[in-house]
C-alpha cells in the first residue's frame, strides 16, 4: 500500500516551446509518495508528477530528507506528454522516522 504524503508542491514555471520560441505558464503538481510500513528499520520513498498542460515537458528536481539541508539527494529527470501522472517505484530510503521532501528545480 503507498500513502501519499501531503508535501504537495505546485511548482509554477515559464518554459519556451522551441518550435516558436513562445512562453507558456506551466503548472506542475509533484508529491512525495510513502510506502508504509516502513521496512525493518527503513523507509521508502518515491515521487509522483503530474503535467497539467497540454505540452509534453520535461521536469528535474530532486528528494532530500524532510528539514535536511545536506546530501544525499535523490536527483531525477522525467519527461512527461500533456496530462500526464507518473508515479516513481522507492527510489530514496531513509531511517524509518525519516520523513522525505520535493524540489523541482526546472520545468521545461
């Protein structure tokens, strides 16, 4: 079972479709997502994105220990076509009362 945790990250951004060089707003909705229970003394986090918009997009962005400041980082790249919603298997562990956090760094 996953339960997604509400670190909902709505990430608004400018991206410059090349075939016309136009700005379209784009609306991105990222969520950390927890497998639970944890296992043994671990627990398993994943992401899942969401395009909002009727282009295909590429996002970047990384997880990282909720309140944490230092690596490691679970970096990520994933291109996504117009409404599109991927959910990511566990791709970052961390102690079993760690909690996890999202950034996207680039929409575009």
């Amino acid at each position: 079972m996953k339960t997604f945790i509400t670190l909902s990250l709505l990430c608004v951004c400018l991206f410059s479709k090349l075939e016309s060089k136009a700005q379209f707003e784009t609306y991105v909705q990222a969520n950390v997502v927890s497998y639970y229970p944890p296992v043994g003394p671990y627990n398993y986090f994943g992401y899942d994105l969401t395009n909002l918009t009727d282009q295909t997009i590429t996002v970047e962005g990384y997880l990282r220990e909720e309140g944490g400041t230092s690596t490691p980082n679970y970096y990520f790249t994933v291109t996504l076509s117009p409404h599109e919603n991927i959910t990511s298997g566990w791709v970052y562990v961390l102690g079993a009362t760690s909690g996890a956090e999202i950034f996207i760094t680039n929409v575009y």
